[in-house]
C-alpha cells in the first residue's frame, strides 16, 4: 500500500499545493522550485467549504488530525503522506511541541511554521531529524535562538530558511548556518543583533540568490563579506539606517543582481555611483533616501532598469532633464517630492511607462499635458496634487488606464466627464467632498 500510495518528487514538483506554506503577514521564502512564488494556504485547505467533494486522502488527513494524540510515529509513511498531514496540522494550529515528535525522521522536506506559537529551541532536535532531506524552512516570529541553530549543521540540503523576527539571534547563531551552502533563499527581518563582524558567515554561501535583511539597524561596514556572493540576484537592505555610501561600494561586483532595496538608508548620490556596473539591475529603491536628481547619471547606465522609486528624496525641478535618458522604465514612483509641471516635460518620451505616481507633488493641470503620449500607462497616482476638472481633459486619450487617484484634488462632477471614454479603467478613487451622483453617473 505504501508504494501505490506514494509519489514521486517530479511528480510533486508538479504538485505545490500540497507544500505551500501558511500564509500570514511574513514573506515565506521557499525551496527553489518556488523561489519567485509566495506561499499561501494549500489548495486543500482553500476548498473546503466550496462545495468540492474532499479526496479520500484529505478525508483521511482530516481524521488523523482529529486523533493526532493516538499516534507515536509518521516515520513509516511515504515521505508525500506525512508532509500533508503535517501541513494540515499547521494550517489548523494543531501541532504541538507533543505531536511534533511523531514526525521524527520522516524526511519532510517543507516546513512553515513562520508565526506559529510556540515554537522555540526544544522543537529544533525534530526539525534537525528530517536531515538532508529538508529543504525549506521557516521560522519566523519563533523563539529560536542561537542555540537552536546548532541543529542545522545536519540538514546540508537547505535551500532557503526564514528567521526574520527572531530576537533572540545573534551573530553566534549565524556561524552554525556558514556551513549551509546549498542555501539560495536566507531572510533575517527586523534582526538588531546581527552585525557586521557577525556578517562573515555569510561569505561562504557562495549559492544565495536572495538575502533579506530589512531592518537590521547593526550592519554597517558587514556588506562587505558578501562581494563574493556573485550569484545574488535579490538583496534587501531597506529601513537600515545604518547603510552609507561606503557600503555601497562591495555591491558593485554583484553584476546578476536584479533587485536592490535600500530605501531608508543614509545612500546619497556619490554611494549610487557604484551601482553602474549592475547591468541587470531591473528594481531600485530609493525611497526616503538622500539623493538628487544627480543621481539619474549613474542610473541612465543601467539598461535593465524598469522600476524605480524615488518617492520622498526631497526632489526638485533641478535636474530633473535626466530622467528622460532612463527610457525603459515601466514602474516610476516620484510621490512626496517638489517636483511641479515642469519635471513632467522630462516624463514625456518615457514611453514604457505602465505605472506613474506623483502622490503630493506640485502637479497641476498644465503638468498633464506632457502624459498624453505614455499610451501604456495603467496606473496614475494624483492624490494630494492641485489637479483639477480642466486637466483630466489631457488622461482622455489614455486608453489603457486602469486605475487613477484624484483623492485630495479639486476635481468636480465636470472633469469626470472627461474620463467616460476610458473603456479600461477599473479603480477610481476621488474626492467625496467635490464629487456628487450626478458627477458619477458619467461613469456609468
């Protein structure tokens, strides 16, 4: 029966919903057939209540969750069974530090307890037992501590791991991970006892492809000791005030990465300097960092760029001519700056613009004008601008509009007439203050 029942990893590889993780406010971050997905609810667990007869394997999963106390061992399950049973038990915040101890060397290769209560060291021996054939796991928001990572030096395979909001890691706990090079996937969140001597355990995981470290207040001169990560393609250093220019400097050899984010950071316009060589830098973010416009210079070096977000780095007018070299931009986010009208005579010729947001700027109906030729545009953020009925005369031609925020503008029931031809739009949001039903039956 074991054989008939069990399946095989190409198969399963087919088959994510039975692995997903739980899904919660963490990002989850998984082994690497699902590296670019984000982990939610298994399918099973989805269509209860939808009126979809349950398999016979699901009702069997139901019933042993329901008697979880009577059983001591899942180890002489196929690998598949006991992965369901486990994820069950998860989603239904039945597992406990007892019943845990039935999954003992089951060789499961998934496990998402990101948020799950109490889950601390005395769950790690279990965890470890799976071995090599673990290969995603999170615990974030655990009581894990340095001490509980000891255990992973017997899991080699691990792909990726979360630990973000784990408190109680320091950078001791981060020497037991050095020796995991298999990983692709590392995420330590909100973590201030991570440093940058601690950082050094990093250099020998020659295979990440993305390191999250959002958050981490204590890491700065540490960037160092990832130059060699060559592989990386994602790295995340936003709401690290720690980061200077300095640090921006061991980046610059990093030529797959694809998407950096250091908003919230001391970089300045000499610190992007460095980023000129990252060709296939597609994702950029810079928000509430202390650049100008100068630094659209060394931007316009990189042909990649598609997202960029420039939103509340004190921007003027000045300067503002460069923007029109980054012509492939699709994503343009410049909201909470001073730019006015005269900053959009630079936005025109960046044809690929699909979305564009200039929340709180000094844009006026004049501005609008220049938008007239982004017939790609989606998406248009005007919330909290001096735009007015007159303006929207110039979004008319917009075919391919979506969504627009005129909230906070003095749009009237007049200027909404303007926008009834746009066929595509799904999302308005306006002013109630200005707008009455007449204004909204033009819409309709």
């Amino acid at each position: 029966m074991g054989g008939a029942c069990s399946r095989k990893r190409d198969q399963l590889d087919n088959e994510d919903g039975l692995h997903r993780g739980v899904s919660g406010r963490y990002c989850k971050s998984g082994s690497s057939k699902w590296l670019t997905t984000t982990f939610t609810r298994p399918v099973v667990e989805s269509q209860r209540g939808k009126g979809k007869c349950p398999s016979l394997m699901e009702l069997c999963t139901y019933k042993i969750r329901e008697d979880i106390d009577n059983y001591g061992s899942f180890s002489m399950l196929p690998r598949d069974l006991s992965q369901q049973i486990f994820n069950e038990l998860v989603n239904s915040q039945c597992l406990t530090d007892v019943s845990l101890k039935a999954f003992r060397d089951c060789a499961l290769q998934d496990l998402y307890l990101g948020e799950y209560p109490g889950v601390n060291d005395n769950w790690m021996d279990v965890i470890s037992s799976q071995g090599s054939s673990l290969l995603s796991l999170d615990l974030s928001a655990s009581d894990i501590s340095d001490s509980g990572l000891i255990y992973l030096k017997d899991c080699a395979n691990l792909q990726a791991l979360n630990l973000n909001y784990c408190d109680q890691i320091s950078d001791r706990g981060l020497q037991h991970i050095s020796g995991l090079s298999d990983l692709t996937s590392l995420s330590f969140r909100r973590n201030s006892g991570i440093t940058a001597q601690g950082m050094t355990a990093f250099s020998s995981l020659v295979n990440l492809l993305k390191l999250d470290l959002e958050k981490c207040p204590g890491i700065h001169g540490g960037l160092v000791h990832i130059k060699g990560l060559t592989k990386l393609e994602c790295l995340n250093i936003k709401w690290c005030n720690c980061i200077t220019d300095a640090d921006m400097k061991p980046l610059s050899g990093l030529t797959n990465l694809k998407s950096l984010q250091i908003s919230c950071s001391k970089v300045t316009d000499f610190g992007i300097t460095y980023l000129k060589g990252l060709q296939k830098l597609s994702i950029l973010n810079l928000e509430g960092c202390p650049v100008t416009a100068s630094c659209l210079d060394s931007l316009s070096a990189l042909a990649s760029l598609l997202y960029l977000n420039l939103s509340r780095c004190n921007l003027s007018d000045d300067g503002c001519e460069k923007f029109s070299q980054l012509g492939n931009l699709k994503v343009v986010n410049l909201g909470f700056n001073d730019i006015s009208d005269s900053c959009l005579v630079h936005l025109k010729g960046l044809t690929n613009l699909e979305s564009l947001n200039l929340d709180s700027c000094r844009i006026g109906d004049d501005g609008l004008v220049h938008l007239t030729g982004l017939q790609r545009l989606k998406c248009l953020e005007l919330s909290d601008t001096e735009v007015g009925s007159n303006g929207l005369r110039h979004l008319s031609g917009l075919g391919n509009l979506e969504s627009i925020n005129l909230s906070f503008t003095i749009v009237t029931d007049g200027g909404l007439r303007k926008l009834s031809g746009l066929s595509s739009l799904k999302s308005l949001n306006l002013d109630a203050r200005q707008i009455t039903d007449a204004g909204l039956a033009a819409l309709t």
